[in-house]
C-alpha cells in the first residue's frame, strides 16, 4: 500500500493554525507595546521592557524546545514522563537565574557592566524582570501540550489557547494599571494572559484522545535528556543573539533610541516572520517522502514571499496607520526604524530555510549539530563587538542592529546547508534540498 502524497491543502491545513497561534502570540507582545508607548516615559519603559524579555529570553530559551521535544520524543508513558521531568529540570534552573538578576547585585553587573544598559533603563528592567521569575514553569507546561496536540494534528486547538490568552490580555492591562507603572506593567499582563493560556491548552490537552502507544524503541528517561539537552543549548545560544545585538546597540550614541526601535522591530518579526520556526514542527509531523520535502519547502518559499511583502508594507505605505495610530508609536521614533524595518523583509526567507533544516537535524537525531550551528552565529557577533563598539560607526543603531541579525541568520543556514551536504546520501534522502 503507498503511502498518500503530502500535498498543500494537507500542509495548510496543518500550518496555519500553528500560523495564527505565532501571530496571536505576537499580537500579544505587540499590544503590550502599544500599551507603554503611550505613558508619559514611553522610551524608558518600552526600552526597559525590551532589555528584560531579551535577558528572560535568552535565560528560559531552553524550555521553548518543550514542545519539540514532545512531539519528536513522546511515544508512550515512558518517553512521557521523561519529557516532564526534563521540562521541570529546566524551569527550576531558569526560574533560579531569573531571581539571580531580579533580585541581587548580579543584576546590576549582568544589566550595566556586561550588557552596557543605561542605569534608569537596567532599573527598570530589573523590576519587569522580577515578575517574570515566575513564568518558566506555566510556559513548561504549555509548550508540553502543545506538543501533545501537534502530534495529534489538533493545531487549532493550540490557537484556540492563544486567542483566550490576547482577549484576556486587555483584562490584564487594564487591571495591572492599578498597581503596576512602566515596563512591570507589561510583564504583569504577559504573565498573567500566559498562565491563562496554560490552563485553557492543559484542559484541551487533558480532553483529547492523544495519539500514545509502546514501542520497544521509545525512548527512557535518560535518553530523552541525551537527545533534549542539545536542543535546549542550542535554544539557549540561539537567544545570545539578540542579548549580543543589545549589548552592541547599548553602547553606541543614539543607545536609548535603538534599544527601543529594536523591541518593536523584533516585535514585528515575531509576528510577521515567527510563524517560519514552525516549519521544524511541520518537518517532524509531515515529512514522510522526498516528495513531501519539496512541497514543503515550496510552500515554505512562498509564505516568507508574503510575509516579507508584509513587512515591506508596515515600514512603507502603512508606517503611519500601524505604526503611528494603531501603535501610538510617536514619529520621530517610526521615521528612526523605517528603514531598518524594511531591511527585514528578507529575514522570513533565511529564517524558513534555516528551520527546515533545523527539522531535518531533529528528525536524524544529530540535536549536536544544531548547538554548533547557533554557537557559529554567537562567535561572529562576539568578533563583530569590540570594533563597532569602538569604531562607534556614523550610522544609526538600529541599522547596525538589522544588519547583525539577519547576518547571523544567513550565516546558520548556510553552515547546516553545508553539514547537510556532508551526510551520506542514504542519511540525507528526506532533506530539504
């Protein structure tokens, strides 16, 4: 019997909901956003908020493998409770670095001396940060789940989740305004819309039949975390890109600016070019033949055609509307990340390829080479550091910041292009290319 071809309609199907689950979730931060660029101190607030999900991103980066992790691993109930138990490993460890910088001196040395942070901007990071100590065990679990449901091929219920979890979010806002000012507004609302989220998707997860059985190649708990750790560095490293870029930005003359034109642009690509990390899940649930490789990859060249259309659209013709009336985003701050913004267009490009590949890796179980690649991606920016933070280029930060970014994302995907390249050819049969 031969298997049934992947075809669009079965890939659409599949993709868009997990789509919509990216932009509902970016709609949230952009909200958020939108909130503090309003207040009186919008750069203080809008900067400090950035600093602090930059720093809790990079530090709780290994727990956003959890529902990778679930989805390629769990096959019955003993991979299942090796996946848990790796998930509180890492939520614990995260929750206990975050209160590190929170709440002791380390704050201060990791914020001003090894970012560059300007000391009103690293205060207020310090006091979003404090809130966001407890989130790493609420997206543990939500990531479980979702994986738990991917697997089953149930991705509108994960978007449903995250449509609670924006609806909810005006509530939050509204409500934190009576205890909360700044950028510890913003984390108060995203953490509690997220702890939303968790027990809308753990009751969807609960209620569905979800796709278990016994193998005798499942694997235990300690192979689990052989084959999660790699993916959880990598992961890790992957979120010293934007920490590096930060820290890069923060010392140059137009800091305060750049720091926060680089939180609404990566707020943007979240939204406009997040949904491509999806294509890894995609990859590890459709994949089956060649044939299914190309026409995901055909169909993933066409998404990041539309969606850098978009993002074209948003630094041009509709600048003033989304940024300027729907934002609240004030002008001289627009007119200062216009361009830088319209550079992105082709960062959903290299951003699909490099989670296609990003899937195939996973798929081989060689998680190994994955922490290579985004190690790669840190070292150039670590080489790049020291002159433009002397050099102090006549251009403007955010343009520096940009060109970095999608550098070391160009940069990734051509080293696991090559490294694919390398495989014999019965290893690499499935791969993208």
């Amino acid at each position: 019997m031969t298997e049934q071809r992947l075809g669009y309609r079965e890939i659409a199907l599949f993709f868009f909901p997990l789509i919509l689950n990216v932009q509902l979730m970016s709609i949230s931060h952009t909200i958020i956003n939108g909130a503090l660029a309003r207040l009186d101190d919008y750069v203080t607030a809008l900067a400090g908020i950035s600093v602090a999900l930059i720093v809790h991103l990079f530090i709780s980066s290994p727990s956003y493998q959890n529902h990778t992790v679930t989805l390629a691993v769990v096959r019955g109930r003993k991979s299942l409770i090796g996946v848990l138990i790796f998930i509180a490993l890492i939520a614990v460890y995260v929750a206990m670095m975050l209160s590190l910088i929170a709440f002791t001196p380390v704050g201060d040395f990791v914020l001003i001396k090894l970012l560059g942070t300007p000391q009103n901007i690293a205060e207020e990071a310090k006091k979003a940060l404090c809130v966001l100590v407890f989130l790493p065990f609420f997206t543990g679990l939500r990531g479980f789940c979702q994986g738990l449901l991917i697997r089953a091929r149930r991705t509108g219920l994960v978007s449903l989740a995250t449509g609670v979890r924006v609806v909810a979010l005006f509530g939050f806002l509204t409500v934190g305004n009576w205890w909360f000012s700044g950028a510890q507004l913003g984390t108060f609302a995203l953490v509690s819309c997220v702890i939303t989220e968790t027990l809308v998707i753990s009751w969807l997860a609960w209620k569905t039949r979800l796709p278990l059985e016994h193998s005798a190649t499942e694997k235990n708990t300690l192979q689990v975390l052989r084959y999660a750790f790699p993916l959880a560095y990598s992961s890790c490293l992957q979120q010293t890109i934007p920490l590096l870029i930060s820290s890069i930005i923060g010392r140059l003359s137009d800091g305060p600016l750049a720091l926060a034109a680089f939180g609404i642009i990566r707020g943007f690509l979240f939204l406009l070019a997040g949904p491509m990390r999806n294509l890894q899940q995609a990859y590890l649930t459709l994949v089956k033949t060649v044939e299914d490789n190309y026409n995901l990859l055909r169909f993933s060249l066409m998404l990041a055609t539309g969606l850098g259309l978009l993002i074209m659209l948003t630094a041009g013709p509709l600048n003033a509307l989304i940024l300027g009336k729907i934002l609240g985003v004030e002008p001289e701050l627009r007119h200062y990340l216009r361009l830088s913004l319209a550079a992105c267009s082709l960062f959903p490009l290299f951003y699909g390829l490099t989670n296609l590949l990003r899937g195939w890796f996973s798929g081989a179980d060689q998680t190994g080479q994955l922490g290579r690649s985004t190690l790669l991606k840190s070292g150039f920016l670590i080489i790049v550091w020291w002159p433009l933070v002397t050099l102090q280029p006549a251009i403007s930060g955010i343009a520096i910041a940009i060109g970095l970014l999608i550098s070391a994302e160009l940069l990734e995907a051509l080293y696991l292009y090559y490294q694919r390249r390398q495989q014999p050819e019965a290893v690499r049969r499935l791969a993208p290319f």
